[in-house]
C-alpha cells in the first residue's frame, strides 16, 4: 500500500517537473522568437511581438479593462469597443499624430501624448459638430473654435470641455456676445447684439442678464441700472429718444416701471423686458 502511494507521488512528481520545463523551455523560445509581457507606468499591459525591444504586435489590456489589438507595423490599434486608431507611437503608446474613430461616429484627428488626446487637433462629432483648437488630457482646453451643426460658433477659451474665460459666440440666429463665460454659460460681463438690434453691456450670470447693465433698444429708448432674470428690476434710468424726449428714474420689477399708489404723473411702461 505505501509502495502506492509513493509510485503515485513520484509520478506526480516528475510530471510537475516535466510541466515546468516545458514551461520554461516555452518561454525560452517565445522570448527567442521575440514575444513579450509588458506593463507600462500608466498600467497598460501589453502582450505580443517585439523586435529588438520594440513593440511589433500584439494584445493591450488598459487599466480601465478595455482591450485591444495593436499592429504597429499598420500602425493601428483595433478596440474591442469598436473605436480604432491610426497614426503614430511610442512603444504601445498612442504618440505624435493620429486619428481616433469612435464607435460612436465622432472623429478625433491630431495629436497625443503618451496615449492621451493632447495638443492641437481637430474633432468632429457624429452630429456634425466641430471643434479645432486645444486639448489638455482628452478635454478640450485653451483656444479654440467650436461650430455647431446649425451654424452657431464659439470662439475662445475653454477649461474641461466647457466655454471658459474670454469668448464670442455667433447664434445661428444673429445674436452675437462678446464677452466672459464660466462653466459652459456667460458669467461675467459682456455685451450682447440681438438678431432685432436691440443690444445689452452688462453683468450676466449662467447665461441670464443679471445685475447692472445697459439695454439699447433698436429705437433709440435705452435702460440704465439693475437687472433680474433678464428684466429690468431695481433701480434704473429709462430714457425715451426725441420726439418724446423723455425719461423716468426709479424702481423697476419684473422688467416694467414700478410705482407706488402715492406717487403721480410717472410715465407709463412699454413694458419692455
């Protein structure tokens, strides 16, 4: 019985050791042949071909989980999502020019540095927007132009993907600001000109007139003083161009002259906003 058992351990025995030189012996030849296990600073890990250290072809698994097929020889790099990309590298890295298709449909063509979206280049959007200017760690960031599809178009800075700093923006509808945003919205002050030729100079916040500012109607009539939620509220001056060449001073609310019951002969509002 114990001569059993030990013919059975001993078997065990030299099968393990068989299986560990045979490991051992494949990956000799794989590394002869030029295969290799890489894992980059960013957690990166690559698995393939090389050729005098430098990667040839082979699978990518990135930190995140994704993975990919690289063909560096092709100069492409194929993603399980279905985004794919071509241009240059730097080891398995995404480096110099390029262009990312995404699954999606947008199209990213510029630069990148060290696997990420970062420099000057150009995107388009699956919807036909564009954007060409500055990209800081995938987003954009820094100078640049965006047009929508409906032919609206900013130009000026941006900080993570949103309008930010000095900017002007074209409506598609003829409204033109000039001025600040903050957060995607126009925060700041500014000025902007309406399609009817009215025009404001003032404060706004999260796109909103709000605070001081002035209001040139297409008329001539001009508002001077405080602004709510786009009307005139507070105090302000309204001034009516010849030939009523006239002008009130006081208290507005809700975008019309507000009076007290006690108070007489005050204009009457044309309850402009």
């Amino acid at each position: 019985m114990r001569r059993s058992v030990k013919l059975k351990l001993n078997i065990w025995l030299v099968v393990i050791a068989a299986a560990l030189v045979l490991l051992a012996v494949a990956g000799i030849v794989l590394k002869a042949l030029g295969f290799r296990y890489i894992i980059a600073d960013n957690g990166t890990k690559f698995y393939g071909k090389t050729s005098d250290g430098i990667v040839v072809s082979g699978n990518l698994v990135y930190p995140d989980g994704t993975k990919a097929k690289i063909d560096r020889t092709a100069g492409t790099i194929t993603y399980e999502n279905g985004d794919s990309y071509y241009g240059e590298f730097s080891g398995f890295y995404r480096h110099g020019n390029g262009t990312y298709t995404f699954a999606g449909g947008d199209v990213y063509e510029g630069e990148f540095v060290n696997d990420v979206i970062e420099g000057k280049g150009y995107l388009k959007t699956a919807f036909g927007d564009t954007y060409d200017g500055s990209f800081v760690n995938g987003k954009k960031e820094g100078e640049g132009v965006f047009a929508w599809s409906d032919g609206s178009v900013y130009t000026g800075s941006f900080v993570g993907n949103k309008k930010h700093g000095n900017g002007t923006y074209k409506g598609a509808d003829g409204t033109v600001y000039v001025g600040e945003f903050a957060d995607d919205f126009k925060n700041g002050t500014g000025s902007v000109t309406y399609p009817n030729g009215d025009k404001y100079t003032g404060e706004f916040v999260n796109d909103v007139r709000e605070g001081t500012g002035t209001y040139v109607y297409a008329n001539g009539e001009t508002y001077v003083g405080q602004f709510k939620n786009n009307k005139k509220d507070g105090t302000g001056v309204y001034t009516w161009p010849a030939p009523a060449a006239r002008k009130y001073e006081g208290t507005f609310r809700e975008g019309v002259i507000y009076v007290e019951s006690s108070e007489k002969d005050a204009p009457e509002s044309e309850n402009k906003q």
